[in-house]
C-alpha cells in the first residue's frame, strides 16, 4: 500500500481545544496553501491586507482569490467571499459540491465563516489566527454550532508563521509610509 506523503510543520498557535492543529499535513495541502499565500501576496500588491483564499475539489483549484475591498469597491470582497464567488461563477451553480475544502491564510471573520457555512464547505484550513475578531476558534468558534444545519471541519496553523509575517510587514510598511507622508 502506498503511504500517503506527510511533511511536519511547527503548529502556529493553538487557540482552541476545539480546533486541531495538526503537526502532520500532506504535500497537497502544503502546496495549496502556498498557492492561497501567492494570492495574498498579490493582493499586497496592489495595497490591499495580504490575505489569499483557494477553494479544491477533487485535486483540482475549482475557485480562488485574495482580499480586495478596495479595488472592487465591495465591503463583502474579502478573500473567502471572492473564492466562493469564482467557484460558484465557474460551475454555474450556487451549491458547491460536497467535500470542498478552502485552503485561507488568515482565520475567516463572522460575514465569511457565514458565507462558508450557506456554500456547504466540507473543510476549512487557515494559516494564521486572528485574535482580534477570527471566529473559527479566536474570539468563538461559529463553525461547528448545532444551530447550523452544516458544520465544518477546521483545521489551523499550516504555513501560520509565513501568513503571519506577511500581515505584520505590509502594517509595518504602511505605518511608515503614512509617517512618510506626514512630514
Ligand atoms: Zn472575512
């Protein structure tokens, strides 16, 4: 029997008993985070907050995107939400199909856990935590309450530091070129 090829990665944060963090993630999953981090990437790009989203069926990238509230001048256009919608314009249909997992590189907040929640996303893997209003184990944890008809698996901390990093240097660089402009 073929093993299945596992790589070990150091877990990011572990926020909640209720959350796994897993030490153990396949190579797919490594690399289809890195694929949500590239899309971050060029979100910081064009000066919006890094933070990148990759829907998977089957093996296969079925919807993808990265935070752009600005650009596209839509409060909902957060990475999660523009994922979604791709796949959703992709197979002309609003339902996704079963067993989708999205690969975000920062903990989805309340609009998009909601979001991921009405598309019957079976499995959400997300980079960094985000303390402040994450709501996939941060400040509560909407992703397995019994009052939904859908609960969703989550799993946090593949690729945690790299998102991290990523955040915390784009607020950095935008810090100093306010300072910048002030003098
Ligand atoms: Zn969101």
């Amino acid at each position: 029997m073929k093993h299945r090829q596992t790589i070990s990665l150091q877990p990011y944060q572990l926020t909640s008993s209720l959350i796994s963090t897993s030490t153990f993630w396949s190579l797919e999953d490594v690399s289809w985070m890195q694929q949500a981090l590239s899309l971050a990437k060029q979100g910081a790009a064009r000066e919006e907050v890094p933070v990148g989203a990759i829907l998977v069926y089957n093996q296969q990238i079925i919807g993808q995107g990265f935070n752009e509230p600005i650009g596209r001048h839509d409060a909902t256009a957060h990475a999660e939400i523009v994922a979604l919608r791709d796949a959703c314009m992709r197979l002309s249909n609003y339902r996704l199909p079963l067993q989708t997992t999205l690969y975000v590189t920062l903990e989805p907040c309340t609009m998009c856990i909601g979001a991921l929640i009405h598309a019957r996303v079976d499995r959400l893997i997300y980079a960094a935590s985000e303390p402040r209003a994450g709501m996939v184990g941060s400040q509560m944890n909407l992703a397995t309450q019994p009052f939904y008809n859908h609960s969703i698996q989550v799993h946090q901390g593949l690729c945690g530091e790299h998102s991290s990093q990523m955040l915390k240097g784009f607020f950095r660089q935008r810090r100093q070129a306010l300072k910048n402009n002030k003098r």
